[in-house]
C-alpha cells in the first residue's frame, strides 16, 4: 500500500486544493506507462519495419495540440522560469490566432490535419508534433500544467479495458471541469452571456467539428481586428493581464465552490469517476492460475533454471503489436493455487521468495486472464 500513489499524483499540483476528496483515492501506478523510457518509441534507422503501432522518432505519442483553460494559462505565465512552453504560449497569445478569454486552443488548421490523420498519424507524423514538446530533452516542457487529456492518456493500462474506461472518465470529468472553471472566470469579469455561449462554441471548449475556417486560419494569421477586439473586449491589448486574472480567480476557489460551479453534471461525473475507480481495483478475494491460458494476447515464458516466468502483454488498441514484458518468480505464480487468498499471497511472497507483489502486478495478472477467479461461476 505504501507504493500506491493518488489520483492527485497524475494532475498538475494546482489542483489539490480544488478537487473533491476522491482524487485523494490511491490507486497503483500505471507503471507500464513510462514516458522516460518509452516502450513504443522507434529508435531504429527503419521504423517501417517494427509494428505498425510503433511510434516513430522522438516525439513519441506527443502528436497532439492540447487545449489549455485560461486559469491554467495563467498559471505557466506564473512560472518565474522562462522555458520553451512559457514562450511558445507568449507566441500564441502575441500571434492572435487561436488564443482567446477562454484559453489557448488547437488551431483550427491544426485540427484539419490532426482529424485526418488520428488514425495514422499520431505518434509517427512531426508536423502533428505539440508545440510545447522539448525536442532536445524529449519530454513536455509545460507537464506541470498539462490539460485532461494529457494527464489521463496511457498507451498502456494495467486493468486493461477497465483501466481504459476509467481513465476515460477521468478525463471526460476534468474536461467539465475546465469548461466550467473557463467560463465562470469570464462571468466573474463581466462577459456578456450571449457573446461567451458564441465564444463556446466557435472557438472555445465547445467549438463544433464543422465550423468553417476563415482565410486567416487558413494561412495561419491573425484573427481579423475587428473579431479580436469583438472577443477580448475590454481586455484587448491585456492578454497577459486576463490571463493572470483568470489563475488568481480560480486559485481563490475550494472543492464546494467547484462542486456549485460544476452543478449537477459534475455529481453525475464524480459518480461516474467513483464507480469506474471501483471497478478498476476489483480483485476477487481467491485468484488461481488461469489452466486453459488467458483470452487476451498474453505470452507465458517459464525458465526452470532462472526460475522465472516471463509474460508478454498486448495492450490496449492502439498497441496491439508492441508488447509489456515482465518478469514474476515462477515460487511466486504458484502460490495463486486457489487455496489462499490474494493479501495472504502478498505475504507468503514476501516471506518465501523475497518478493515484493505490487498490487498492479496483480491488477495486471488478474485484468490479462493470467490469474482467474477462483470461485466457480454463480458463487
């Protein structure tokens, strides 16, 4: 248990005083996740020949613009430090193009080409490259406030479709939260409604797939003056200001005030969240090894003169074809005999072999079919 992190570890540090108390849940990491050392990056001279979901070249799966909320906006112009992702957001805002009250967004031609090319571009095509990616140390240079989407995309899960569906929803509940956070910061500085539910929804969090490209997104341009001032209002020429005003509104805020701002959609989210947390950590109480082998794409090694098994997970969709390897103690596998329960394993494993049995070993066991229910069915 001492391992175990919190839903609040995989979010910006900005949100531990805002949430509601169950991000504080713990749950295991996503350790076959490691963006430092990436499992399906290509770092061979011909990236053709390894699987077809390889990610090619150094930008890994950051081929995507994420959408930033204005509070968060404020927060990296906060930063004292001056790295690449404060000035490529200072470029953005000087730009005029796809930064507006509500936060800094997708360029509508980014989006073009990123909607044709979800399927085979992402994790392979740099033009797709996020802008605040850090070539030279090949990581995000603004991950201390990255967006929902950001913070809950795994490449791999350990509960496999469950810890799919959760991190889903774990998404789909911050993206209400930064919708509804952007917009009250623009009631709280006197936004006329009307002119915010247009902003929403041409190019804001609920800008509409078919929205037609102007000539200046086109060419990647300034928006035209007289739509800029419509937008910024009495902010124009204030960006930097509206921004920092925005943070220091949301910084102000407690998990009863998000709870008011998010209304009654944000309980059907923290309902959703808690019941897609549940099923995620579900782990019968007797696991027994699976006799007929496991459903799923699993590989078992055992090496009676090492005394290990080694097994071999195919993931998730995405990738399919660029296998987890792990290593477990075949003393340790046999102990899920269905005679024992799961926490007296843990200790038996400790005590008899010396190793330590992480909790997302056996989510991971457990989610790919390699240990099953030792219960029959209907007990």
């Amino acid at each position: 248990m001492n391992d175990y992190h919190s839903i609040f570890d995989e979010l910006p540090d900005f949100y531990r005083k805002l949430l509601p108390r169950i991000f504080s849940t713990v749950i295991p990491p996503e350790d076959m996740s490691d963006c430092a050392s990436c499992t399906m990056q290509c770092r061979g001279d011909n990236p053709l020949q390894l699987p077809e979901a390889a990610f090619y070249g150094a930008v890994k799966c950051c081929t995507y613009y994420p959408d930033l909320p204005n509070y968060l906006v404020g927060e990296i112009l906060r930063d004292k430090s001056n790295g690449l992702g404060k000035q490529r957001i200072l470029e953005s805002i000087r730009h005029r193009g796809s930064s507006t009250p509500l936060g800094v967004f997708m360029p509508q031609r980014y989006k073009v080409v990123y909607d044709a090319m979800i399927n085979t571009g992402f994790g392979k095509a740099s033009t797709l490259a996020c802008p605040y990616f850090d070539t030279e140390a090949e990581n995000c240079s603004i991950w201390k406030y990255r967006n929902s989407v950001c913070s809950t995309w795994f490449c791999k899960v350990n509960a496999r479709d469950k810890g799919k569906f959760f991190w889903e929803t774990l998404m789909n509940y911050l993206k209400h939260i930064e919708r509804s956070l952007s917009n009250f910061v623009l009631m709280e500085v006197g936004y006329d409604i009307h002119l915010l539910t247009q902003l929403n929804k041409t190019c804001g969090h609920d800008s509409e797939d078919d929205t037609e490209m102007t000539p200046e997104e086109v060419d990647d341009l300034p928006m035209r003056s007289e739509l800029y001032s419509q937008i910024w209002q009495q902010w124009e020429g204030r960006e930097l200001e509206f921004f920092a005003t925005a943070n220091d509104i949301v910084r102000q805020l407690g998990p009863d005030n998000l709870a008011s701002i998010c209304g009654v959609e944000g309980h059907m989210h923290n309902a959703r969240l808690a019941s897609s947390l549940q099923m995620m950590m579900y782990v019968p109480t007797v696991l027994v090894q699976n006799p007929v082998g496991s459903q799923f794409n699993v590989v078992r090694n055992t090496d009676s003169e090492t005394g290990m098994t080694e097994i071999h997970l195919l993931t998730n969709d995405l990738t399919y074809t660029v296998p987890v390897v792990f290593r477990i103690p075949n003393r340790v596998l046999a102990l899920f005999d269905g005679n024992c329960t799961v926490d007296e394993v843990v200790k038996d494993a400790k005590k008899e072999a010396g190793y330590v049995l992480k909790w997302e070993t056996i989510i991971k066991l457990y989610s790919y079919d390699v240990l099953i229910d030792a219960a029959p069915p209907g007990m």
